[in-house]
C-alpha cells in the first residue's frame, strides 16, 4: 500500500514498506511551513530554490537529481529529461520526470514541466498509475496543457499541484481551472492518499490533497 501526502508546490512524501520518498524538498520561504521531515530517497527535478530544500530532511538520504535509472531501497526510479519552458530549457532551463514505482504502483512526479510531450516522452510513460503534474501556469504548464499531458499519459489517478492555495503560490492560476478542462466537479480534498494496486480503476480520477505540513 502506498501513501502519498502534500507539503506544497511540487513537495510529496510518498510511503511504502521498502522506502519513504520526499519529492522536490519546499523552503519555509515560499509559505509552507513543513516540519521536519525523514526520508531514505529525495527526488530534486531542477535546481531551483523552490525545489532543492533539503535541509527540511533529517537523516540519511539519498538525493536524486538527474535522469537515468536507479534501484536504492527497493524502489526503482526513472528520470526523464524534460525541459522547464517550451523552448527546449533556453529560458528556464531543464527539467526532470520521475518514474517511481513502489508497492506495485507506478507513480510519476513532472517536477516543473514546462511543455507537452514528445512522442517518445509518452511512450516511456505508458505504465504509468498515478501522473502528480502541475496546472497553476506561470513557469510550468497551465490548466489546459496540464490536462493535455494528462491526455497523452492516461493515468488511473491525477493528482494536480503547483496551483493558487491558501498557504502558497499566490501568482498561480487556481484549482478550478484544472477541474474544469477535466470535466471534474465536487472534489472533496484527502488529507493524504493511501492506495492499493487494486484501487486502481480504468477510467482517470482526480484526487485533490490538501497542502499540510503534518510530519505524520
């Protein structure tokens, strides 16, 4: 069973038997107020500040932070370069995607995509379960292309993040947005997501998490 929780912008802590994987690491800076978190894998997709804050980890970790494969803790990790913007990363810069598979779910965090993708981008994407993409616009993808990139990967599950909240990313467009070029409406946010592969459903749901700071 795999549990995945929201510390805001693109920080998650995913939760399996084997590993707990924190996603690009937030600042206190940027609003969000995070507790000290423990973690054995820390994903970095870019290095900019607002996703490299790995002093909000205690412990021993191991940092990820560029594409290719890896196997630490019983977790395999795939990363895809990608780029920030849609000029191939000549304004921002690149970007990497993450393929992690834990309790036999495939879960794939975007980082700051900036761009749909590639044919061969989608192809590598094909298993993927649960897609965790970002929507508000700005630096990365904005409603309508977010729910393209959704199009191009068919997940089971989406979940949006980077979007205009009461805590942070105040220059972002809001949820609603997203939801609605998702035909999605009436959501009721989760705390945090605990989900089997036998949860999992044919047709794509969004799940909305709520942005906390809660260590448990």
């Amino acid at each position: 069973m795999a549990e995945i929780k929201w510390f805001g912008h693109a920080c998650f802590r995913l939760r399996s038997r084997e590993a707990t994987i924190i996603t690009d690491p937030v600042p206190r800076t940027l609003g969000y107020k995070v507790d000290k978190q423990r973690a054995d894998i820390v994903t970095l997709s870019h290095d900019h500040p607002g996703h490299t804050a790995t002093e909000i980890i205690s412990g021993e970790f191991k940092v990820v932070q560029a594409p290719g494969e890896y196997e630490m803790n019983e977790v395999f990790i795939t990363g895809i370069r990608t780029y920030h913007d849609n000029k191939r990363g000549a304004e921002r810069g690149r970007n990497t995607i993450y393929i992690i598979e834990i309790e036999n779910i495939t879960i794939c965090h975007l980082g700051d995509l900036g761009h749909t993708l590639s044919v061969e981008q989608v192809e590598a994407l094909t298993a993927v379960d649960i897609l965790i993409v970002p929507i508000g616009g700005g630096p990365v993808l904005d409603a309508d292309k977010a729910a393209e990139v959704v199009g191009q990967i068919e997940p089971k599950i989406v979940i949006p993040m980077q979007y205009r909240n009461p805590l942070g990313d105040h220059d972002r467009a809001d949820l609603e947005r997203f939801l609605k070029e998702m035909a999605v409406h009436d959501v009721a946010p989760l705390d945090k997501l605990t989900v089997k592969p036998s949860d999992l459903r044919e047709m794509t749901e969004v799940v909305v998490l709520e942005v906390g700071a809660s260590a448990r």
